[in-house]
C-alpha cells in the first residue's frame, strides 16, 4: 500500500512523461492562438508582402482545426500498431519543419497550409497523447496527468501572444520551432505503454515498463489486472466502428463524451481565441487591447494550474457543470454589453471594466472544467479493444464542431453584429448544462477496468476511496 500524495515517489516517471509528452501541446497552442497577435497585423498591412482578405482570414484561422481531422484519422490506425509513444514521438520532426518553413514564408495560402499541417499534427496527439497518460498513469493521478495537456496547450496560446506583441513572424517562429526540438529530445528517453505491450502479447516489456511508471521492483498483481482487463475486452470481438453505438456501455461512453465536447466548443473557446484581439478592440475597455490580452491568456495559465491540482479532489462533474454554467452566464454579459454598446454607446461608459471580466471568468471556469475535463475522459471512458478508434473519430467530431462554432461566429457577428454571436455561444451553454446534469457521470479514483465494468452494468460511478 501507498500514501495517496502528489508528492509520492510512485508517480516520479508518470510525471516526468506526463511532462515530456505535454510539450508537443505547446505547440498546438501556439498554432491556435497564432492569429490572435498576426492576424490583424496581415489584414492591416503590417506585412506587405502577405496578402489576405478577411474571408481568406476566417479561413486560415480554422485551418488547425480542418487539418486536425486527416491526423486524427491517421494516428487512430497508426498507435495500435506503431505503439502510442512513437506516434507521438514522430509528430515533432512534422511540427519543426512547420515552423521553420513559417518563418520565410511570404504568401498567405502557404501560411494557411503550414497551419493545416500543424493542425493535422494536433489531431493526432489528442488521439494518441490521452490514450498513452491514461495508461501510464495511477488512478489518483490520472486526472492532473491528463488535464496537463490542457495546461500546456494553454501556455502555447500565452507564449505565441507574448512573442507575436514584440516580434516578427520570422523572429517568433524560429522562436517556436526550438519546442518540438524540446519534445522530441525528453520524450524520446520515455517507455511505451504497458497496455501496448500486453495488446502485443509482450507481457516481459509490459512488466519492465510498468516497473519504470510505478518505480517500483513488484508490480506483478497490477500487472495481472492490466492482462485480465485488456484479454476481457479483447475478447468480446475486434474492435468495429459500430461498436461504438451498438454496445451499450460504447455507447454511453459516446453520449457524454458528446456532451462535454458540444459544451466545449459551443461555448466559443476557439472562435474568442482566434479573435480575442479583436474581441478586445472592439469592446473598447478600460485597458488596452494587448493588454486585456495578456491578462486574459495569463488568468488561464493560473486556472489550469489549479485545476489539473483539483481535478482529482473534486471530481470531474462538478468542475464541468459549474464551468459550463459560468461561461453561459458571461457570454451572455458579453451579448448584452456589445448590444447597448451598438444601441446607445452612453450606455456603456460605466461599464467598460464588464468585458475583460466577464472574459477572465469566462477563461477561468472554461479551464477548470471543460479545457481539462475533456482531456481526462477521452483517456478513461474507452475500452482497450476500441480506444484507438473512439478517440481518433473524437479528434474529428471536436474539430468539425470548432470549425463549425468558429465559421457560424464570424458570420454572425458580420452579418447581424457581435452580441447575436454571444448570445448564440450563451444559449448552446444551456442547452450543455441541462445536458450535463442528467447524463454525465463521475469517475474519480477509479483505475480503467472498474469504470468500463461500471458502464457495462450501467450503474452510476461513485467515488472509491484513495488508497492508504
């Protein structure tokens, strides 16, 4: 038995991968949040030799998410049979190439396509990076391990925002090709999954690797609960596509998975992060826009910080339902600011504080439970036999959802104003909340094989005391 403590030196290695994988995030963040600092500039004319318009604009702001469904595709038939470490593994190369070609490039179209590619890099890891900490990882500290992606990925978004206010796309480019270098140099060293191997039927390199995740010489009763559970759903039939609606507990796997990313998206994480600049000129706040950015980017970074530390304590359904109540609530502020703004501008000379805090508690609820949430329920909600193909098509339907969330913005907010578009993201909150109260479920402290036998059985997840 062991002291259940973030500190124990049980979870040293689970950590350190945990860290070393996570990098590769960085970069998704820096591809998404890159239009925020360099979009504007391209449409005003800072960079002449760049040209764009702001439909071509739109278009290479969803190009991450676009890309992000081949690679999703790619990595689900790609980490069963390469093994979830070299997939990951192999992205980095991709990513730095990326970047580097970014920083000489002149034309839009070859941006948009180095964002695509990017993107495409993205959807494989958040198909195959949960799959590989859920594995590693200790049920008591599954949730901070998973939901460091969403940390990581954040402090992409910060780092491009900070470099793209001073420096040039050249300049933070190069900047940002030195983090794949960074992922590719520490996660090289780390093992592979043990349920890889024992999917392989290498129950000796299982064995050794899970020996390194528990940092322990005996391991051998885990070890043969690993072998149970994946024989167990390995044996009820190879895994189809169908079987994700035709099982009953794939199935509820399925819905609240569906919940939580609708929630997600349709909250409007992605089109307020690609136009956060704007959202900000727009408002015409009490602080600057680059300012107001900053901020509302940092808030985010302290969020995740305590999120990935509680996420395990307080569970995963009430951070989830309390986020999604939170961001319904202020964006729907935001609606009602940018419409008496657009009405009658008097209105709103006391009340220019009301958009960079409704936008920080926004960020700040998102992240403590769906940016993190989500993460951790991909990497726990599957069984063995069908993970690779339910978090491949997860890939998918998330970024289809973000490019259709961020397209329906952008042309709300041109056509009939930006408080429609706020109200929309409001109203899809609630529709989330009522959603998530009914049909999402706890799963704290349970290891992998007790929340698969709690959906077979369809009874409620309660929660299992830590270990003494």
């Amino acid at each position: 038995m062991y002291c259940h403590s973030y500190y124990n030196k049980r979870y040293l290695y689970q950590y350190m991968a945990t860290l070393a994988g996570c990098i590769a995030v960085m970069s998704s963040g820096i591809n998404l949040g890159w239009t925020s600092p360099y979009l504007p500039e391209i449409l005003n004319g800072t960079y002449p030799d760049i040209s764009m318009t702001s439909d071509e604009g739109s278009w290479c702001a969803i190009m991450p998410l676009i890309g992000a469904i081949p690679g999703a595709l790619l990595t689900m038939l790609a980490v069963d049979r390469i093994g979830r470490k070299i997939t990951v593994l192999i992205m980095a190369p991709v990513t730095f190439g990326a970047f580097v070609w970014l920083a000489f490039s002149k034309s839009g179209v070859v941006i948009s396509v180095l964002r695509f590619i990017i993107g495409s890099v993205e959807g494989g890891l958040y198909t195959a990076l949960p799959m590989y900490l859920g594995e590693i990882s200790d049920s008591e500290v599954r949730g901070i391990l998973t939901a460091s992606m969403g940390l990581f990925s954040i402090l992409g978004a910060l780092f491009i925002n900070v470099l793209g206010f001073h420096y040039t796309i050249f300049e933070s480019s190069l900047a940002c090709a030195c983090v794949p270098l960074l992922h590719f140099l520490s996660f090289v060293w780390m093992p592979e999954s043990p349920y890889y191997y024992i999917k392989k039927g290498n129950k000796t390199a299982a064995e050794t690797s899970l020996k390194i995740f528990r940092n322990a010489e005996s391991v051998a009763e885990e070890l043969d609960e690993m072998v149970k559970a994946v024989t167990r759903q390995e044996s009820e039939s190879k895994a189809k596509f169908t079987d994700l609606v035709t099982i009953k507990s794939n199935r509820r796997a399925v819905v609240i998975y569906l919940i939580i990313n609708f929630a997600r998206k349709f909250s409007g994480k992605n089109p307020i992060g690609f136009y956060t600049l704007d959202i900000f000129r727009l408002a015409d706040g009490d602080l600057s826009e680059y300012t107001s950015v900053v901020i509302f980017i940092g808030v985010e970074v302290c969020a995740a910080m305590i999120g990935i530390l509680v996420i395990d304590r307080l569970g995963r359904r009430p951070l989830v339902i309390a986020s999604i109540a939170v961001c319904g609530v202020t964006l729907g502020l935001m609606g009602t600011y940018f419409l008496l703004k657009d009405a009658v501008a008097s209105y709103i000379t006391h009340l220019r504080w009301l958009p960079l805090t409704s936008l920080v508690l926004y960020n700040t609820f998102y992240t403590l439970g769906l940016e993190l949430a989500q993460t951790t329920y991909l990497g726990e909600l599957f069984p063995t036999n069908i993970k690779a193909i339910a978090l491949g098509l997860a890939d998918v339907v998330s970024v289809i959802n973000g490019a259709i969330v961020s397209k329906i913005f952008q042309l709300i907010a041109d056509n009939f104003g930006i408080h429609y578009s706020f109200y929309v993201l409001s109203l899809a909150c609630l529709t989330a909340l009522i959603l998530s109260v009914i049909y999402v479920i706890e799963t704290k402290n349970k290891t992998l094989e007790e929340i698969q036998l709690c959906l077979v059985k369809g009874s409620s997840i309660q929660k299992r005391k830590s270990p003494n």
